[in-house]
C-alpha cells in the first residue's frame, strides 16, 4: 500500500481526520486528548509563543480575542468588499483587512495573514494528529470543501493544504463525500436516489444523487455559500447585544471581549436547546456599565424563542432546495432518503423544514460532524487502490460563461453539467483589422454580468488583418473533475494561441505561499526560543515576566 | 510485420562495405516464419528492388518480440528473379556466415515458450511483462494505449462507443456506462505520477459520457439510433455495398509504388536500395493483380469457389460471421480481380486478414489490418470496434502492468 492517503473534511467551525485502511474500514483518528473532531480555531498568543490550534485556541479564545481565529472559511477565497465578508467583519472579534489584491485577510498584531494561511495550521493540526495516531508520517490528503464553493475558493483551499505540507490529491465536494460516506458500503443494483441537506458551520449544500452499479452521480447541487450555524449564533448574539443595550445600555458590540464570551455562550445555549426546550445563560461580570458596576447577565432562554429569531436564517433553506430538486428534474417524492449532514442539521427547526420541503423525515444515521471526513477517506481508497468497485460523479456548480456587451451574461457550461467538462465557442472580430480580443469569464446565476463572481480574462493580440468578422477566434474552455477551469484561445487561421489557468483575479501567488512557509518557519523558531525545554505541553512556565494585566481590545 | 530502418544509402561502387539492416520481428508468427523458412537453410531472404552486388557483406540486428537482439552476418549471395524462391522474389538471399548457437536456441526457447502459453503459435507483443521494467515507462506505455483508444473510440457511434447493442434498453446502457466510468474516470488515473494521463482519461471519459448522454433517455436514444441507421443496424454485418468513397488522400510514404507489400521488407527511401517497408497504416492496399501469398503464410488452402463471375462479395458477410475468414477472403479477393476499383471488397480483404490474424491471436497484425480497413473505407463499422476493443485490452494490460510495477516499488 502507498503512504496513506488522509481524508480530511475543513470545517467552518469544526475539522475532521479520517483514514481508510487495507481492508476498507473506515475511521476517524482522534487526537491524542481523544478528540474525535478539531475546533477550527487558531490562536496567536498575546505574549508570544506557539500558534494554537483547535480546542486550546478555543479555550483562550475570550481573554484574547483578537488574535484568535475563527470561521474563516467564510473569507477564503473571497473579496473584503463581498457581502458576507462584510456580515461577518460586524460581529467577528478579530479584524478583516483587505490584501493588495483585495481579498479578505485578517490582521493579527501587525501582520495581515491569509484564510489560507490560518487555515493551513488547522490542516498541521489534524496531519499531526493523522501522523501520532497512525505512526507513520502521512504527506497526501483529499480535502472536502462545500459544493457552492466557486473556483477560487477551491484554489485557496488546495494553497492552504500547500502550506501545511499536505499534497491535496484530490478536492472533494462534501455533500458528495456524505453521501458516499453513506452509501459505500449500501451498494445496490437498483437505482437509488437520495437528497444530501448539509448544513454546516458556514456553508448550506443540498445535492441530489443517484446511487447505481457503484456509481454515484451528482444529479445537481444547489445551496448557499454564507449560509450556517454561525448566522445562527451571530442573529442570537446580535439579539442578545440589542436586548442587553436598550435594558442597560452596555453597548457589547463595541466590547470584543465580552463579545467572544457572548458568543460562546449563544452558541452553547443552542445546543443545549437542540435536546431542551429551555436553557439558561449565565455569564457573570459580562461587562461594566456607564458608573462602573459590573453586569452579569443571566437569562432564560426557550427554543421558541431562538426559533423566531432565526426564522429568516431558516427560510433560506427553502428556496435553493427547491430550484436544485427541478435542476435535477425530480420530485421529493423520487427520493428514497433524505441525508442530513453538518452540525446544524441537529436543530430541531431545520430538521421539520427537512420534513417540510421533501415529505419525508430525514435519515440521521451517521454523526454528521464526522461523516463528511470518512466519505473523503472513502474515496482515498478508491483513488488510490486498484479497486474498480465504485465511481464519483460530480457537477459544476454554478453557470459558467462570458460576458457580452456590458452587462450581459451568455452561458457557455451551464450548471449541473458532469464533470469534466468542455465546452468551445466561436467569435468573430467585430471590427476591421482588429488587433485583439479579450474574453472575460464569469461564474454565478445572474443575468446580469456583474452580479456574476469574475473568473479572469482571456486575451488574444496580434490578430492578423482582415474585414471585420473574418478573423475567428476559438474560446476553449475546460472544467476537470475538480471544478478547476482552463481556458484557452486560439486564432483559427494562424493557431495563434493564449491561455490561463484561472486564477489571476485573487488567491495567493506561488511567492506568496513560499512566503508564508517561511515567515511560519521563521515564527516557529522564535516561538521555540520561548518555550521550555520539557513539559511537553502539559506545563508552561514562564520564563519571563508576564506582562502587566490590562484590559485588551484593538 | 518486419520493419527495416537505418538501410545505409550506398553507391553500387563501395559495394564492399558492409550494409547494415535492422529487422524488427514484432510478432511470434513472424518469427517462426523467418525460423522455418530462412534460418533452417542458413540463409536470409530480404526482398528489394534494386539489388546490391554479389558478394556485398550485410549485418543484421534482428529484434525478437521479447526484445532481445540478434545479430546475424553474411553476403550476398543470389539475386533472387521475380517470383523466384517459391515466389517470394524479386529480391536477395543471404547466406548467413555462422548463426551463432545461443543466437537459434533463444530463438526457439522463444518459440516454444510463446507457443505453450497459448496453445497456438501466438502473439504476445503487448504489455510484455518485464520486471526491470520502470514505472515511469510503464506509464509512457499506457499513455500510448490510451491515446490510441481514444483514435479509435473517436471513430464510433455512442452504441459502439458504450459497448453496447443497438436494442439495449436503460438498465443495460446505464450499466454499461457504470462499468466504463469505473475504468476511465479521470479520479481512477489520480495515483499515477503523470499528469497527462488524467487529461487523457479526461478525454475518453468525455467521449463515454457523451454517447450515454446520447443513449440515456428514450428519445434522444431513437434519434442516435436512426444517425447509426445509415449503417446496417442488425446482427453486425460489416460491409456496406454502394458508392465507393473516393480514396482517401495518400500522403508520405503512402506514395510509393504500388508494388506488392513485401513481405520482409528491406530498405529506405531514396534511393531505395530494397523496397520501401510496410508501416502501419501506410499500407498500399494489396493489389488484385498480385496476391501476395507470401504475406499469409499461414493461409490455409484457398477454397475454390471457381471463378464464377457473379460472385457477390456480400456473401463474405455471412462466412466473416461464421468465423470462416479465409473463404471469405477468397470471395473478396475474386471480386476484387474483377473489379479492382471497389474499396467495400478491398476493405473486405484487409478485415478478414485481420479477423483472421486476431483469430491467430497476432494482434499486431490485426490492428494493422484493421487500420488499413479504415483507411480504404472509414465507415467500416467492424473494424472500428474491433480495433477500439483491442485497443481497450492493450489499456487494460498496460494499466495492469503498471499497477504491479508499482505494488512492486511500494
């Protein structure tokens, strides 16, 4: 057997490691502290020292709240002007900058990191783990990321695996990887059909697939990349905040520190209320008001509640449910089972929504935090080995194709075509002796160009001379079996051609991950230099002055 | 088939240096041809146009299948007149000087092992199986193989291309696209260290999943079949008579004189000191005036058939179904005679050649038979699917081969 291939699902709020052995058993590794999943939290320590990753992270997370990290796979690949970028910056402790290239980073101390780069010591982390539980180092992974995850948000993700060392064999669609991680071992001759209804952290999937012959077909895939458990807790936060300010007027919103223990504990009454109907908030000494007297906020909190106040959280559900069921042309009543994935399937409300949209109850057999991980270990068996026992096939997610004119968007692949996939198109010069073309390609649903996600442009020069459309230009664009997009151009009469692979419009250049690799190297020396010689982690000494206790903020 | 390369150019005054020849035997069945017929009598045939003198010393590289190199020197000693040498001739026999002992013992160690594998005198020139073999040339074989699958599958209509019948139902096609995803998904090609190979499987994938999109459904399925109506639609038959299609344009060495395919082919181009070599598809089809018995030496007794002048070719259909290729290569061959102009019969020839050295198990051959069917007449349906199912067995072994090689590394 080939050094192992790890499947690894990156979570918005929690990350996952699973491995599948010679005999096709499948297992989630758990760290050495027993942890079967790993917050995906990242902390860099006011006093220096090691970055912190996953449980510890979360521990220290309120006394030092802006430098530690959470939820950034809302930000990867993604631009600081995005909206949900914008939604998240509200209530997010740590602060959101924009990089040269206008992508969200996030500033801790007075460096500007990446999403890649915090969530490649989330990816360390689970390797380490990986590596300690198999005994063996582990340098190859598959990395499961949502289905409406676009191009480059698929690109940043195979960066941040480049950074932690991790050669990402293969990116995996995470409804995809559930349903496989379900079905696998369910190989039937019939034709099955079933829904995945994964709703995470961050980000809601809905797929619909076909099970046959071992051959798993995405049907179509639809969802809602800013949508997950952590709107849930920013709406109870933000509820909270308001209710908090008009009795008090404390205004925790401009408080990171009480806010981060706020957001803890809404987070903690929303799952204590996925089993209760009631629970209480307790958090004494959340703030100071106005004369200097401490506030302690304790309150009941019902599920009703909650429920109405995340109702439009919930309606969004709805309607990508909806269109994706007709992209698949079939009826909730086709599908044999319902799967539900992703933490925030254990609320009650979404779960009769489930009910509600496809007629019947949902199938809550796995732990949806952990299948998602072993459906990507799943399918590192089957890429790696000889067996020719089963199948993946996906689609693409959104439209893709180019503008027209100025506003208007003609669709070359459309979404929900197989993967891989191509597609060519002609153009003809619309002037005479035009000297070069250029193609501009967008991803998204829109009709309108511009509310389209620009993919990157495509321009040919040096056209030969002729009357206006005589020359041509053929456009060759193709999607592999990763979402990921080549194009090329070429001027038919000379050959002539230009190409890219898309990905100039944002992401990391490959001098900039060198960069990164060697700035944490650099950092892990000066952190080494502060740490103690034993302890091995289960005892920190100081071994220097502790700074003076302040009140932190920005 | 032998193929010559490397022929030194030489004027007829410096006849006394030696000429050097490399013959590749790239088949079982050739070699026993060239054991029986040539080495027994310590001699050498080469056939050629323009004869060196007597006397003239030559050097031969022979290749066997497996590889190995023989090397095999002697003069010339008789110019062989047309027809001459059992017909085989023009050309020149060379009396070998020594073959050295380990040089005849390789060879029929070779000859009998190849011949107990498989019961016949068989061909085994695909994926030969060597140990020292490295992965990464085991990974150029099978980028090879998968390009060449992809030529042929390029060729076929979506029921070819799925493998499937023109009746096949839903159930059927679905599975028999489960069955090829399986196989030729880009992610199944994810292990392997070239890249290329998963942009090759890319392209096949995408010709397989375009035919099962074609034949998924009921009515997109009608229209794919009335497309592959043009052709007959049941029980395979092969050969279409009707308008003959112009002759496909000949380029390169395909341009040289329709002389008859040699059958140890010797020499270069200009000036060709023996006749041009045969290569794959660069095969001037085999001409009606000549039949070259020498190229089957395995032919069996022609069946006579008389020479009755309505015989219709068509007839061969029938006796290629039933197996029995070389009467139906005698049926081609008659009508071809009397109307060297119809490509349908020569395809026909090339196809029951090649069914028949398929049946022979020498692949090499076969596909160079099929290939040349193509080339007269490129709707030729039996020989597109054979040559795309033989194509499919060399990937599959290729792909086998390299899967070992690297548990083997592991």
């Amino acid at each position: 057997m080939a050094s192992r291939i790890l499947g690894i699902d990156l979570g918005t709020t929690n990350s996952c490691v699973a491995v599948i052995d010679d005999r096709g058993t499948v297992t989630v590794l758990a760290s050495p502290e027993g942890e079967r999943t790993t917050p995906s939290v990242v902390a860099w320590p006011a006093a220096g020292g090691d970055v912190l990753v996953g449980t510890p992270a979360r521990r220290q997370a309120v006394s030092n709240a802006a430098h530690t990290v959470f939820g950034t796979k809302r930000l990867v690949g993604r631009k600081v002007n995005n909206d949900d970028v914008a939604l998240a910056a509200r209530t997010a402790p740590y602060r959101i900058v924009a990089a040269a290239n206008g992508d969200a980073w996030v500033r801790i101390g007075t460096v500007n990191r990446s999403p890649q780069e915090i969530a490649s010591h989330v990816l360390r982390r689970l390797r380490a783990i990986a590596e300690a539980a198999l005994g063996e180092p582990v340098t190859r992974a598959i990395v499961t990321v949502p289905a409406y995850f676009d191009e480059h948000q698929r690109q940043a993700t195979r960066d941040a695996g480049t950074i932690a060392g991790l050669d990402v064999v293969r990116i995996l669609n995470e409804p995809t990887a559930a349903a496989l991680a379900y079905g696998a071992h369910r190989v039937s001759e019939r034709r099955r059909l079933i829904g995945v209804f994964d709703l995470g952290g961050g980000t809601f999937d809905i797929s619909i697939m076909s099970v046959e012959n071992g051959i798993f077909e995405v049907l179509a895939t639809g969802g809602d990349s800013a949508l997950g458990g952590e709107d849930w807790d920013r709406r109870m936060v933000e509820r909270m905040a308001d209710e908090i300010f008009d009795k008090t007027l404390i205004d925790l919103m401009q408080n990171p520190v009480a806010l981060g223990r706020l957001r803890e504990a809404c987070e903690a009454a929303k799952k204590a209320l996925s089993s209760e109907r009631e629970t209480w908030m307790r958090l004494p000494f959340l703030a100071q008001d106005q004369d200097g007297q401490p506030f302690n906020l304790e309150r009941k909190l019902t599920r009703d509640e909650v429920e109405a106040w995340t109702a439009a959280e919930l309606a969004r559900v709805d309607a990508p449910c909806r269109r994706t069921l007709a992209d698949a042309r079939v009826t909730p009543a086709d599908l044999e089972e319902v799967l539900l994935v992703g933490g925030m399937t254990r609320w009650p409300a979404v779960q009769a929504t489930v009910e509600r949209i496809f007629g019947k109850k949902p199938s809550k057999g796995a732990n949806p935090d952990e299948v998602v991980a072993m459906g990507a270990a799943a399918y590192a068996g089957i890429v790696g080995g000889d067996d020719d026992g089963a199948a993946l096939l996906d689609v693409t997610p959104h439209d893709i194709g180019i503008k027209v004119g100025e506003t208007g968007f003609s669709v070359l692949i459309a979404r929900n075509s197989m993967l891989p996939v191509r597609a060519r198109k002609l153009f003809a010069t619309t002037s005479a002796d035009q000297k070069f073309v250029s193609i501009e390609l967008y991803q998204g649903e829109h009709a309108d160009v511009r509310k389209n996600r620009r993919l990157g442009q495509v321009t040919l020069d040096g056209l030969p001379p002729g009357p206006a459309g005589s020359i041509r230009v053929e456009l060759n664009l193709t999607v592999d079996v990763e979402s990921i997009m080549n194009v090329t151009a070429r001027e038919l009469s000379t050959g002539k051609e230009a190409g890219v692979t898309l990905r100039p419009s944002g992401g990391l250049t490959q001098r900039e991950i060198v960069e990164i690799i060697s700035r944490r190297r650099e950092e892990e020396t000066a952190a080494a230099a502060t740490r103690p010689i034993d302890g091995g982690g289960l005892t920190r000494v100081p071994t220097r002055e502790l700074p003076p206790i302040k009140p932190r903020g920005e | 088939m032998l193929a010559i390369a490397g022929v030194p150019i030489l004027a007829a005054s410096v006849s006394q240096t030696p000429l050097n020849i490399k013959l590749r035997c790239t088949s079982w069945q050739q070699l026993a041809n060239i054991h029986r017929r040539d080495l027994s009598r310590h001699a050498i045939f080469l056939k050629a146009s323009q004869l060196p003198p007597l006397g003239t010393p030559v050097r031969i590289d022979l290749t066997l299948p497996t590889e190995s190199m023989i090397v095999l020197a002697g003069v010339v000693a008789e110019h062989v007149p047309e027809g001459g040498l059992g017909g085989r001739g023009p050309g020149i026999d060379i009396k070998l000087n020594t073959i050295p002992e380990s040089a005849l013992w390789l060879i029929e160690t070779a000859l009998a092992s190849a011949a107990k594998q498989t019961g016949a005198i068989p061909v085994t020139n695909e994926a030969a199986v060597d140990d020292g073999q490295d992965v990464a040339a085991a990974e150029d074989e099978l980028l090879a193989a998968l390009t060449s699958e992809l030529d042929s599958l390029r060729r076929l209509n979506p029921f070819q291309v799925l493998g499937v019948g023109y009746e096949a139902g839903d159930a059927e096609i679905r599975a028999a696209f489960a069955g090829l995803t399986k196989r030729y998904h880009p992610d199944r090609f994810t292990r392997y260290t070239s890249q290329e190979l998963r942009g090759l499987a890319a392209e096949i994938f995408i010709l397989i999943r375009d035919a099962y999109r074609r034949l998924g459904d009921e009515a997109s399925r009608a229209k794919a079949l009335q497309a592959a109506g043009a052709r007959p639609v049941v029980k395979v038959p092969t050969l279409r008579p009707g308008p003959s299609i112009p002759p496909p344009p000949i380029a390169g060495a395909k341009a040289a004189p329709p002389a008859p395919p040699p059958r140890m082919p010797a020499g270069s181009p200009p000036p060709p000191v023996i006749a041009p070599p045969r290569a794959a598809t660069a095969d001037p089809p085999p001409s009606a005036k000549a039949p070259d018995t020498e190229r089957r030496p395995m032919q069996v007794a022609p069946p006579s058939l008389g020479e009755d002048p309505k015989v219709d070719f068509r007839s061969a259909d029938g006796l290629l179904e039933a197996g029995r290729y070389d009467e139906a290569l005698a049926v081609f061959k008659i009508y071809t005679r009397k109307n060297p102009g119809d490509r349908t019969a020569r395809a026909g020839i090339e196809l029951a050649e090649g069914l028949r050295a398929l049946a022979q198990r020498d692949r090499l051959e076969a596909a160079q038979r099929f290939e040349a069917v193509l080339e007269i007449d490129p709707t030729n349906e039996r020989a597109a699917r054979e040559l795309a199912e033989m194509r499919r067995m060399a990937t599959n072994e290729r792909r086998g081969l390299l899967s070992r090689l690297m548990g083997k590394k592991e």
